[in-house]
C-alpha cells in the first residue's frame, strides 16, 4: 500500500516516520511533546499539511500531504533567496524543512538535559501512498500505534495522537476538515478506527 521513496515530491501524501537514535528517548519529559509539535508546525507549514501524527517516547509517525510546487515555492519565497538556493528542487526544500525541525529540537533536549551530539536517526524515514490507495487506514495506522506496540490497549485515551484532536471542534494546526470528509463524518471516523487493520496493509505501513 505505501511504497519507500528516496525523496519527498510536492503534491503526495506520505507517512514519515523517524526514532531516537540507539532507541534512544526523544520526549524525555511530557512537556517536550507539545514542543516538538510546535516546531513540527513552524517549519512543517509551508512545506505540507499535517493530517495525524502518534508522538511515542522512542519514535513519532506523520501523515501528511505536501503541498503544490507552486505554494512550496511562494510560501518559502524562493524567488527572494540567493541564486544558488534557488536552484534547489522543492524536494530539496521540503527535506530541508525536515531536518531544520530535527536540528531545532536536538539542540533544545541538548541544552535541557546537558548532552551532546544527534538525537535523531538519519536518514528519516518516508513512504509515500499511493493515488489509489485508501488514506484512511493510513491515518488509523498512525493512530493506533500506542495499541500496536502494546504500549496502551485503548488507544484513544493516548495523550500524544492526533485522534482526539480531530474528533475535537477547537482550533488545530490539523487539515481536520479534509481528514473528516476522508471518513464521511466524526461518527464514521471513530468507527473506522475500532476495525482491525487488514494484515497485508498493517505490513505494507510498518515502518519500525
């Protein structure tokens, strides 16, 4: 169902997955969820838009949509920046993005708990899906990571997943209003996630 890709191309939805390296802990106090998030969203924004996201201690997953070549190019005013730069794909840029969001938080956790050097392993991990495959069990996979792994047998009670969110009516940095018509309705969509995940699809998306 989803197929890894060396680079991440405008227009295409993906899951992103990445974890700490040696397994090492990447939110090592609750507080840091809701900042990676935040950084997340700062230098996720003009490059693509978020549709869930599982933050676990070790390792995070993402689906999200890049977005056209031509918002990526206006959003990050390309024009503006300095010739060399601008030669630059808009795959180039939206990886950038990425590791400017890992960089940003490493140096952070560093500086808050006294330590040095990476905290993210390299490359980050992307799968794209495909145009006729179902984006709904991608979004179901990504949030019942915290059952899949044993962590939490009911999921939606994680406090680090978009699931709630998206049932919520309150501001989000979320495309709740794509991922709900994607389901139908709230009602669909929590229906949706209490299905057991077909085997050949939970294969096809493992990214561990």
């Amino acid at each position: 169902m989803c197929k890894n890709t060396p680079t991440m191309m405008p227009d295409c939805i993906y899951q992103i997955f990445n974890r700490g390296i040696n397994s090492e802990a990447l939110f090592k106090h609750p507080d840091n969820y809701s900042f990676f998030l935040e950084k997340l969203t700062f230098y996720l924004s003009p490059v693509a838009e978020l549709y869930a996201y599982c933050l676990m201690k070790e390792h995070f997953h993402l689906c999200l949509k890049t977005l056209s070549e031509d918002a990526i190019r206006a959003n990050l005013q390309l024009d503006q920046l300095p010739h060399n730069k601008v030669e630059h794909s808009c795959s180039w840029h939206i990886s950038n993005q990425f590791a400017s969001i890992f960089k940003s938080y490493a140096q952070s956790i560093n500086k808050a708990f006294r330590r040095t050097g990476g905290l993210f392993q390299e490359p980050f991990r992307r799968m794209q899906l495909p145009p006729d495959a179902d984006l709904r069990w991608l979004i179901a996979y990504v949030h019942l990571n915290p059952k899949l792994h044993g962590f939490l047998p009911h999921f939606p009670a994680y406090s680090y997943s978009s699931y709630s969110d998206l049932l919520a009516a309150g501001p989000t940095k979320l495309n709740r209003d794509m991922v709900l018509s994607t389901f139908g309705s709230r009602k669909e969509f929590a229906t949706f996630h209490r299905q057991k995940i077909p085997i050949d699809i939970l294969q096809s998306m493992s990214m561990d």
